[in-house]
C-alpha cells in the first residue's frame, strides 16, 4: 500500500544547527530594535537641548546643580570650569616711571625709597591737588595705590618757602615720624600720641581746625628726622618756616601742609613703613614736570 507520510525534500538540521540558527534570528531581532531606538535617542537628545536653548534654568537638571564648576560662585565671572572662570583681581599696571615726573625730579628720589607719596597739585598758585601712594617693585618698576584728593597751601606752591607765606614747599622730603592726638592707628613708623596736637581756632574759610592734626605725618623739611613731628628744631633756621606735615583735612586750604581725609591719613599711616625708606615728592604739576 503507498504510504499517507510525504517525505520533505529539504535537508533534516541537527540540533546544534537549529541552535545556531535561532541565535542568529534573535540577534538580527535585537539589532532592528538597537537602530530604531538609536534614531529616536537622537531626536530625543535634539529636543532636550532645544528645551534648554529656550530655558536654560532647566538644562542639566539636578545634575548640573551639583556640579560646582557649573553653578556661579563669588569671584567668578560666569559659569564652567573654575580652573579659567575664577577672577583675580586684576593686578594695578606696573610704572616704569612716577608719572608727572621730569628727569630732575625723577633723579632726585632715592634709590633706596621703595614708597613714594606723590602730591601733584593743579597750578602753583592753587590749593587743591591728588595725592597717591606708590610702592616700588623688586624690579625698579611702580604700583600706584588709591588716589587721595589733597589740599596745600592757601596760594599754592614755591622753591623758596619762608615761614608765613602761605606757600607749600616744592621738592622731595622723607618721612621718617608721626603722631597725632588719637592713638596709632598701626603705622609702623614712630608714633607720638600728646595731646599738644592742637589746632585752635578756625581756618581761612572759616572752617573749624579741631580734628586736623588727629594724625599727623611729620614731612622732613627744615625738620630734625628720627624726632616728633612736635620738635621744634630748625636746621635752616626759623625764618625758613617748618611744622610742615600731612595731616587731617579740615575742610580748607593749610599753611604750608599737605592735607588728606582723615580715612586717607589712616590709610597712608597703616602703608607707610620704615624699612621702605618712603619720601614725600610734593609740587604743582607743572613744576614736577621740570
């Protein structure tokens, strides 16, 4: 009898064939769902940055406020890496030469002096001028520091100073002492403190002269150095005048002295040092100039 089983044509798999062939489906299975997801993650990671394009306050999530170098800090300009984002203070330009100054006056600052406070006043026959402390680098060059607004003497500046003329003197002093009627305020020059730091009476606009010699500077001219600013001794004689000081600004034009606010004399006391050798470089700008 002919038998009902038809007999296929195609070729019986081993087992291990039929498990190699199953293998290889699954992985053409997963590499179909692989690329389709890869083109959806790309779209997706497209509108996730047009999102934080649009708002930047949700780009990053919790993730980005974690990370420190991404989140603003004080000293920093902006956001990203803290190794190039933080600011320093930007360091005050480095002087070749004082400013204002001419050769001859140039030349006659010391060497030695690694602190010059440089007065320029505006003419020579006025009162007003600015005054700035500089400090001297290790290589020759000049920092500048604050500049202070000052006041000289009622008509102004000369090269010939006499006692009672109103005239501040030209030229370059040192500054070696100091006092005052308040307590030091961390100079580190020799301090007296006495209570003969008066200044009675009114000045020449009528203001009141009671806090301005607060702090006083003593300025080496026709002055004994290494003694009070209260020392009365004139090595040029009376006649040239002398008691010529920085002091406390009391609302008009000095004597003879240079005058600074009084937070400006506690400054320029607090910077002023001994072993810095400072001087005083003080004349209306025209005459520095020379």
């Amino acid at each position: 009898m002919a038998s009902h089983a038809r007999t296929s044509s195609a070729p019986r798999l081993t087992r291990a064939q039929a498990r190699a062939a199953a293998r290889a489906k699954a992985r053409r299975k997963r590499l179909v769902r692989t690329s389709f997801l890869g083109v959806g993650s790309v779209a997706a990671v497209a509108v996730i940055a047009v999102a934080g394009f649009l708002n930047p306050h949700h780009a990053g999530g919790a993730a980005a406020q974690a990370d420190p170098a991404a989140t603003p800090v004080a000293g920093r300009t902006g956001q990203g890496d803290a190794s190039r984002s933080v600011d320093r203070a930007t360091p005050a330009a480095a002087l070749k030469q004082l400013p204002g100054l001419g050769a001859g006056f140039a030349a006659k600052v010391p060497k030695s002096a690694q602190q010059v406070l440089l007065v320029t006043g505006k003419a020579k026959d006025q009162n007003t001028g600015t005054a700035v402390l500089y400090t001297r680098t290790a290589d020759g060059s000049w920092i500048a520091g604050t500049a202070w607004a000052s006041r000289n003497g009622k008509d102004g500046w000369t090269t010939d100073h006499h006692a009672g003329d109103l005239h501040s003197p030209i030229g370059v002093f040192s500054l070696t002492d100091a006092g005052g009627l308040d307590a030091n305020p961390g100079t580190k020059l020799p301090y007296t403190r006495s209570s003969a730091f008066q200044a009675p009476g009114t000045g020449f606009e009528g203001e009141s002269l009671q806090d301005a010699f607060d702090y006083v500077v003593a300025i080496n001219y026709n002055h004994v150095p290494g003694t009070s600013p209260l020392n009365g001794q004139r090595p040029m004689g009376a006649s040239r005048g002398g008691g010529i000081w920085v002091h406390v600004d009391h609302g008009g034009p000095t004597h003879g002295c240079v005058a600074l606010s009084k937070a400006d004399m506690a400054a320029l006391l607090r910077a002023l040092d001994p072993a810095k050798h400072p001087v005083i470089v003080m004349g209306d700008a025209a005459s520095l100039s020379q």
